[in-house]
DNA sequence: CGTTGACTTGAATACGCATTCACATCTTTC
DNA sequence: GAAAGATGTGAATGCGTATTCAAGTCAACG
C-alpha cells in the first residue's frame, strides 16, 4: 500500500501563473468560461509544474466520474477475452476508463462486484457470473446501473443482453439433423450458467422429434482441457462406439473435442464425425478448424450493453429493466457436411 | 456523462448507529481502535443504509489508492490479452485494482497514458509502447513508478521486465540451423519494436557464421492476417522458390504462417518446411500446430513487474531504473524437426 | 486509593478540485 | 450616452472520507 507523494495541487499553479484556483479548474475544463490568454498562461505553468488534475478529487466535488467497471468470467476462454477488448477499446473511446476484474468460474463475485460498487462508476458490466439479490440491492441503493452480458436474467430487477442462445442452438441442431446426426453427443459447460443450459435446450428442441435420433451429454467444463479430457476419458479404451456429431455448447470446447478427435482417435472431421460450436471466436474461424458455429455479434452486444448503461440512477427504481436478445449469425464453416448452401 | 446520485454517507450511518463519523471509518478500516460491539453496530446501519465507502473520498484523504494502471499492447495478439489476464488476476489478488487500457499498435499512447496519470495510481504498467520523455518526466514529477513490460527501454529513467528474445531467438536459430536450414525467411513484427528488432538479430547472431545461408526478410504486421498475408503475396504466382525454414518473430504469426503454407500453397509442416515462433501462446500449442517456439515465461515475469512497482515513490528520482532480463523457455514442439531430443 | 498506561472516542481539520454566487469588466442596443 | 445584456473572475463553500489530537474510559498495578 503505497503512500502517494503529495501532488502538486492547482493552488501551486494557480499560484504560478498569478491567477486563482478556480482559473485553473476553468483552464482544464472544456468549454469554461475564461479568456484564452489566461488559459494559456495557465497551462504553461501547469506543464512547468508537471501538474495534472487529480480524478479522484475532481469527480469528488463534481459528482461525475468516468469510469465504468467490467467484471469477466473465465477469461481462460478466448470469447470473454475478446469481449474484454472489445468493451476496453468501446469504453475507451467515449474517453472514460475500464476499471477491470476478474472472477474464476464457480468462485464467489460478490466481493469482486462489492470491491467495484466502493468507486462511484458510472455502470457495471457483469460477464457471466452470477448477482446475489443482496448485491442487486445494493446496487440499486448506489443507484449503479448494472448490466449483465452473455446470461439470462433470473428475476425481474438487472438489465441484460445476451445472444438468442437457444435459437442459435436450434439453427445447428437443425443443420446436423439434416446433415444425417442420429447419435449426438451433447458437450455441456457450466451446468449452473444459463448459456450452457439455453443451448442444451435449443439444440435438443431441434433434434428430440426427428426419428432415430439418441442424445448423450457429458460435462466440458467450459473449457478446452475440460472438453480434450472428456473426450479421452469418454472413447478411451476397447471399442469405442462414437457419435455421428458432437455439439459443443462454446467453441474453445469445440476446439478441444476436435483436437482429442484428431490427436488421440485419428477420426477426421467432419468424415467420420461432425462438429459445431459457439461464440464465434477467432481461432475456430481458422483453417486447421473452420468450425461450424453461430457468431455472437460481440460488437453490438457491447454497444447495446453501453447504451443500457446510460440509464440514468434516478430510473433505476421505477423503471422495469431491459433486455436485449441479439440473434446469433450463422457461420458455415467445414465441420459440418452440406453447408455449401449457406456459403455467400 | 451520468451525474452520480449522491450517496449515503458515513454521516448517514454514523446518525443512524448513535456514533461520529470517523467511528464509521473506523469500522471499515481493519485493525482499527475499536470495540466489536460498536463495529458490529455499525456495519448493521451500513447494511441496511447500503452504505460502502467511497474509495475516491477516502483516498483522497487517505493518499493511498489500491489501483494500478495497465496499458496494453495490441490485444489481438493472444500473448498480450493472455497478459492481461494474468495482470488482472494478480494484481487483483493484492486486493487491488486494474485500471485497464489499451492502445493500438502504432497509435499516439501519450493521451492514453496521460489520462492514467490523472488517477492518484499506485503504478503504471506499459505493455509495449513507446514513451515520450515528456511522459516520462510527468510520471516524474507525479511521483508515478512505471515499468515497461516486454520492450527494451531506451535511456536510463525507466524500469523494465523483459524476457531475453535475442538469446531465445539464437536458440531458435540454432536449431533451425542444426536441422538442416539454409534458406530461411524472417517473418517480422513492428520494425520499431525493439521486440522484433532484437529477435531478429538474435536469430541472424545465430544463423549467419552457417556456411550457405541465405536469409529475406518480410513484413508480418505483427498479426495473423499479416503474417498469412505476407506469405500469400510472397508465394503467390508462377514457381515461387520457397524457403526450407521460416522464423516468425511472435507465434500468432506464425499460425498466420502456418495455415496459408498449408491451405494456399499445400505445404506441411515441417516436412517442406519447418517454422518457428516465440510468445509461447495456448494457441501455438495445441495439437494442429504444435510449434516450436521460446515461451515467455509471464507469470514470473508479471510478478517481478508487480515487485518493481513497490519501488516507492520517493526513491523514484535518485535510483537507478531496474532491468529485469528473463530468460525464455524453449518448447521444442513439431514443427523443427530432430527435436525428439529435446522432450523431457 | 491514586497512578500509570493502554484503549476508545469525537471535534476539528485536511485532502484537491468543481461549483456557486456576487461582483467587475466588456459589448451591444435604442 | 445610458441601460441592458454577455462574459470573466475570485472568495467561499461542498464533496465524503481518513487522520490528527486532546479528552475520556477502564483495568491493572504499586
């Protein structure tokens, strides 16, 4: 815990430049009221004295401070790492500031979220993860509007944005069932997370009528080692009987199936097996994969999610939250046979 | 920009609990001077007050804030957004926060680094960035301690962490050499970056003396795209000669590499033609690459950029800047041949 | 029983800036 | 040329907390 030096304060420059405080405050303030002379002169003086306003005292007396606060979920996944980006490179184009945490998959966020409401930001973005009521309280109380990304809203209180999952989920099913898929292995990730169990959904409500058709899942672990593990520990030994398709409820475990596939049973895809995923992430987009998945459009999610937060605290209360389901895009891809179709 | 609804306040809690207003900082403030039942009386009212204490309030008066400032390099290479995560988790596991930017590649980065030197931070981590001797002066004159994480630092005033890419790229060429390498082309990132300067050289220091080899050199922006790109333009039209080995400075681009030698130009790896890379990205790794390359070892070296940043402030003028030079982990993956030997 | 010392406590103040407000200065307008 | 407006300026104050500091409480000790 570091004790910051003491800074050099706008009285020293006020001082400097033969002119008072509030100068100063005006010469850093777009739009003030001050002549362009003085502003100059101030500024001078300023760069002289190596002086920079202080955010934490200005937003203090001015009420305002812009800084946004994103909490991840497991950025071991390259979807939320790319979404990380993407809200860093957004909100720091509207010149505020991403004050940035993460929470381990299953790990408690309460005190992570708790940790963010003790700065006065402007909103909060929840990545997946999960809100105690207690803290869905206390952000009210703050009057902090809260987001959440990527996971169905229980109860009626958080704003949300989130991809149609389960619609998504259906498009593959659709897509595999045609394609021939009778024994599906369903690669399942957090049992707890909404998305894991919208696309389990989704995808089963596509195959469960067509005859013939038999379902298995098994846990991922919403990871690529999670996936790589399942599979080997699900086909090792005599004999195998494997799948006709495999769909993995995100990409990074659909990368990790397609890698046991081929590394450890030398099955080729989509030949001997097909495979879809989701997110849309860029390494699934790759040759070595070419992944048949559905793209959630993070960029208009983030922008969506950004515009929520600009509700104001005072509609906080009252308002009803919102919630914005983005259609997924389908992207082709080589793992799933037939698709030449859908290729533009 | 949200005007903050003003908050409730130790006053409100200190009213509500029968107590004065620094007995409620008090209560927050662990190992304080005070009896358990007044604490326990007041952590009630704050509860049900929803009272959290406003850190910039209290750092404003306290001259401590538990934030450190993170600004990252082109985050669309997996090696940095992987930084960023490990930064984020560790920094967040002292209990305290990540201011988090990013610029990108090539862009001004003084604006960027201004606006975190308007926060009271505790540090300022630069990921590959220049910066301008002003700022550097500024972070002076704030009393700011500043590390450049994975860029040699030029002059004397800044401290740095970097692992050692031109010993790691000699390592690279040596091998490649021993394998049987002669015409060998350089696929390399930002000619500015001292990054791809020194393993450029470092790989030349390795591979010149050879008898018989030749070395080009091409342009990989430091990106997948620019990488595949380069290779596409490279190789494209009537009988283009190719080389027997190629080195990319970072591994993203050497997937870039990797997959057009082999889509385009059906190539395989390394049978035609072997590749390095260095980073040591997940990516890299995984079973349809395998690439041989020099992994940064991140975690030690994110932890000794954490430790220089404890260099306090007043110490900051005098003493000499640190340098941290890390040595790189070389994995011998598949894709330089005669490696076997190299397995544990 | 009077003291010393270890803890608690609240009044007052500092932290660095933005904002209000009343006043001074400078432009317009008829 | 005087009145009305527009604009620039600084003294004073507020933002919400942590930190003095002097006064208060209580137990143990001789």
């Amino acid at each position: 815990m570091a004790r910051l030096k003491s800074r050099v304060t706008s009285f020293d420059v006020a001082k400097l430049a033969g002119v008072s405080q509030p100068a100063v405050s005006r010469a850093f303030t777009p739009g003030a009221s001050i002549t362009k002379e003085k502003r100059d002169r101030i500024l001078a003086a300023a760069k002289e004295l190596n002086y920079v306003p202080n955010v934490f005292a200005s937003s203090l007396s001015s009420k305002r401070s812009n800084m946004v606060a994103v909490i991840s979920g497991n950025l071991n996944n390259p979807f939320y790492s790319e979404t990380l980006q993407v809200f860093v490179e957004s909100i720091q184009r509207t010149h505020r500031q991403v004050l940035a945490f993460s929470v381990q998959d299953g790990r408690d966020s309460d005190d992570v979220m708790m940790q963010a409401m003790r700065y006065p930001i402007d909103g909060l973005v929840v990545t997946s993860a999960q809100m105690s009521s207690e803290l869905v309280k206390l952000s009210e109380g703050l009057g902090i509007p809260v987001v959440m990304f990527n996971r169905r809203v229980v109860g009626s209180e958080l704003s949300g944005v989130q991809c149609d999952n389960f619609e998504g989920s259906a498009v593959l099913g659709r897509l595999m069932a045609a394609a021939g898929a009778r024994r599906i292995l369903i690669v399942r990730g957090d049992p707890q997370g909404s998305t894991s169990i919208d696309r389990v959904q989704g995808f089963r409500s596509a195959v469960d009528g067509v005859a013939g058709v038999e379902i298995e899942e098994v846990d991922g672990e919403s990871s690529y080692s999670g996936a790589r593990n399942a599979m080997i520990r699900r086909f090792n030994g005599p004999g195998p009987r494997f799948p006709d398709a495999i769909f993995a409820v995100n990409d990074i475990m659909a990368i990790g199936c397609a890698d046991a596939l081929n590394e450890n049973f030398g099955l080729k895809i989509p030949d001997d097996i097909m495979l879809a995923g989701f997110d849309g992430i860029r390494e699934g987009q790759r040759a070595p994969y070419s992944l048949t998945t559905v793209r959630q459009p993070v960029e208009r999610m983030v922008a969506e999610t950004l515009e929520l937060l600009k509700a104001a605290p005072e509609d906080l209360k009252g308002a009803e939250a919102q919630r914005r389901v983005i259609p997924g895009d389908l992207i082709p891809g080589h793992t799933v046979p037939g698709m030449g179709r859908w290729a533009r």
